[in-house]
C-alpha cells in the first residue's frame, strides 16, 4: 500500500527510503503519498500548500540573478560567473517545482512500485483497490506455512477519495461514506482469507488510522476528510485530540478475550515493540524505543500503559504534552503551541488548506494551555492558572518530563521546508527515459 517515505537519497537509483532498505522482504505499493494531483482535481493538495513558497522563492532568485548579471555586465560590481549560474539552476528548480504543481506531479509522483521496480508510472487508480487486495491475498497464500508479517496500507478514506463504481452511493454519508464501506470490505475480505486458510487463531490482527479526519478537505461545501466527533481538530494540526486520537482495534481468538474494551493511552510506536515480542525477539537496546509491547495490556497482566507521557509534534516542534497521573488517573494535556483557525472560529487552517507548525500561522501559549482529558476530552475548557490549584504542579511536571524526553532526540532536517520540497531531477523516479515517465507493467505494456 501507502509507504510515504519516498524512494531516494543521493541518486534516481539508490532507493534509500525504499521499504526493501528497511527491513522489509517484498514490496507492493505507492512509494510516495497520495495527493489529489494523482486523480486530477481542479483542486491539487501540491499545490495549495507550497505554490505560494515556490513562486515566491523562484521570484527572489529570480530577480538576485538579473541583479548580478547587471552587476557583472556594466562593470559595478565583481562576481564569479559559477554563483550567477549556480542561483540560476536554483532558480529554475523552484520554478519546475511551481510549475510541475499544475499537473507534471502526478506523472512524476503517483507511480506503483513491485519491488524496486516501478510497474505504473501515473499509477491507475481505478485499479488500485483490486491490485493491492489481489497483492495482500497471494502474500498471506505464499506465506501460509510459515509466521508472517503483513503490513497493509490502504489508500482508502484519504484525499482523493478512490472508490470503485459498485461502491458508490452505497453510504448515507456521501463519497467518504461510500469509501469508508469499500475498506471495510477489502478488510472483511483479508480476514475472511485468513479464516480459510486456518490461520484465525494464529494470527494477530492490529487494525488501525495514522491520523483523524482531515478537516480542510472538502469540495464546496462537502466534507471530504471525515469527521472526529467531540474530539477538537484534525488531521495535521499538532497536539489537538482530533488529530492524534484514533481507534484500534485487535483480533486474536484463542489468545485474547473477547469484546473488551481498553481505556489507556497507547501510540501506533507500540506496533514495532509488540511484533519484536510476537516474534520472540528483542527490543534494540542501542536507542531510545518510545513504543511499548502491548501484550501485557491485552493479555491482561498489565491494568495500566507504560505511557506516563506522551509528546505530540507538528514536524519537528513539540506542540503539547500528554501526562497519565497514574496514581489519580487523570489525563493530563498541555498544549504549548497551536494552529490559528481560520476563519477564527472555524476548527480547522481552511484558507491556508493545512495548518502550518511555526511561524505567524501558530500560537504559542505562556503558560501553556492546560487541560484535564478525564474530565473535558473535547478540550473546550482551559484550566485557569490562577484558578487550578495543580496547575503549577503539573506544567512543571510536564515541562521536566519533556526536557528529559529532548535529550534522546537527534536533530533532523526539517522534512516539510521549501529545500526538501523542492523538485530534484536527479532523484526522480522514472521507468522510461527521463523526462518520458510512462509506463504500465500492469497491463503487460509500456
């Protein structure tokens, strides 16, 4: 399915990124993400969020390359022909990569990969709900006889919403409705598989979202990106509940009781601990692990979560910190930094399309908002600081636990900036002769 993390690091072929780097043995699916650019909108996601930044720096070079070459030329002032020409190239990828937003993403971006090999390149979507089940399907058949580890990634209930013909208008919930009742049947059919195959009780089955609804997506006055209940916020917007709040949901007959609910805070970093321990192996010990195996919770012999606290990020900025006072129960959050609604009232970045994670499109709150999530879950409330007679405690609290929690951190490049963001030819995936990206191993042609 979805891999996200992209391909490549220093060349077209190097595949850094690539899940086959990673630990994985096989590989069917999209690389990168899913964008409305890889449908063909009249609205692209591209380039609603960085068309602005694109235009805005290729405008800049832009006029620092006419200003040294006149420099240059009539003699005012010295410069090396290598920096004119270096800012020029600059200049030209910024403006590929504004330009590419129109329509070249979708040829370059949404491809297909079996492997390390690119199989569609535009990725059909109208065939991607029967290729990734027929996929997952003949992996759990080559596998059956032996343990196995299937991660499936569905591009469902994500912009844009692909949804097959038989599908549509199932759902009184409009197109998300109706995309939101294809996964469930694609999922209704890898767990019939299993059963089919014998391997119901001997498989552990992790069903879960990365995120909550994206609020901004919508057509008109459709919402296209669900919907998080009671819960503040959504998708991409730091530490708000709406957001980061999402369902799981567990099947292992034999091993695990039956219809019990868990109300502890636990995070999808505690997917990777618990499969080291399905697989009788062991954690690294060479690195932090903020995830925790969640067998004991399950299996019962733990009441509680390992997760005393929790750290929510935008990018690379803490935007707020989650505390479970054990001894009390309560569920403590302080939000340091938040996204500025608009318009105000709103809930959600709709003239921006995403809410950003620093500069004038955030708040940053002194002292921190501060909220009891036992109490008031859609964090409609803030605790007064004059008011809450633990609220000193308790930010100090939070405040010692996240210095502690930054001295495990290594920096790293920040992932959404223009440089990162900005096209790079030379690490662009591509199965024919660059820039002739097409093809369709699929359908047996090219």
């Amino acid at each position: 399915g979805k891999w996200h993390l992209g391909v490549n690091c220093e060349s077209r072929y190097d595949h850094c990124h690539h899940p086959l780097n990673h630990g994985f043995d096989y590989f069917y699916g999209m690389p990168s993400t899913l964008l409305n650019e890889c449908q063909g909108t009249e609205e692209p996601e591209l380039a609603k969020s960085l068309q602005d930044t694109y235009w805005l720096h290729t405008q800049i070079i832009v006029l620092a390359v006419l200003t040294l070459l006149i420099g240059k030329l009539t003699n005012l002032f010295s410069v090396k022909w290598k920096i004119i020409i270096c800012l020029s190239i600059c200049g030209f990828l910024y403006f590929i990569s504004w330009f590419s937003s129109y329509g070249f993403t979708k040829y370059w971006n949404c491809i297909l990969m079996r492997n390390h090999e690119i199989t569609e390149q535009p990725m059909k979507l109208e065939k991607i709900t029967s290729n990734l089940l027929k996929e997952a399907i003949s992996f759990i058949e080559r596998n059956k006889h032996r343990p196995f580890l299937l991660f499936v990634s569905l591009l469902h209930v994500h912009t844009p919403l692909v949804t097959t013909e038989k599908f549509l208008g199932r759902s009184k919930h409009g197109l998300y409705g109706d995309n939101v009742e294809e996964m469930d049947w694609m999922v209704g059919r890898l767990l019939d598989v299993i059963s089919k195959k014998g391997l119901k009780n001997t498989t552990f089955i992790y069903f879960a979202s990365d995120h909550g609804g994206a609020l901004e997506a919508r057509s008109g006055n459709s919402q296209l990106g669900g919907w998080n209940g009671i819960y503040k916020g959504g998708k991409g917007m730091g530490g708000w509940e709406g957001g980061i709040r999402v369902p799981g949901i567990i099947r292992w007959p034999g091993v695990l009781p039956a219809d019990i609910a868990i109300d502890e805070p636990t995070s999808l970093m505690d997917i990777f601990p618990t499969v080291i321990q399905l697989a009788g192996g062991a954690v690294p010990q060479d690195r932090v692990i903020d995830g925790h195996s969640l067998l004991p919770l399950l299996q019962g012999t733990a009441q509680h979560s390992e997760h005393e606290f929790m750290f929510h990020y935008c990018g690379v900025f803490l935007h707020a910190v989650r505390w479970h006072q054990k001894d009390t129960g309560t569920v403590w959050k302080a939000h340091y930094t938040t996204p500025v609604f608009q318009p105000k009232d709103s809930g959600a970045c709709f003239r921006r399309g995403i809410c950003p994670c620093f500069g004038d499109g955030t708040t940053h709150h002194n002292p921190p908002l501060l909220f009891d999530l036992s109490q008031d879950p859609s964090e409609a409330n803030p605790l007064p600081a004059d008011g809450e007679p633990l609220f000193g405690t308790v930010i100090r609290r939070m405040g010692k636990a996240a210095e502690e929690h930054r001295k495990t951190l290594t920096a790293v490049p920040q992932q959404l900036s223009p440089h990162n963001n900005v096209w790079k030819p030379w690490l662009q995936p591509c199965c024919g002769t660059f820039p002739s990206c097409w093809c369709d191993e699929e359908s047996g042609g090219a």
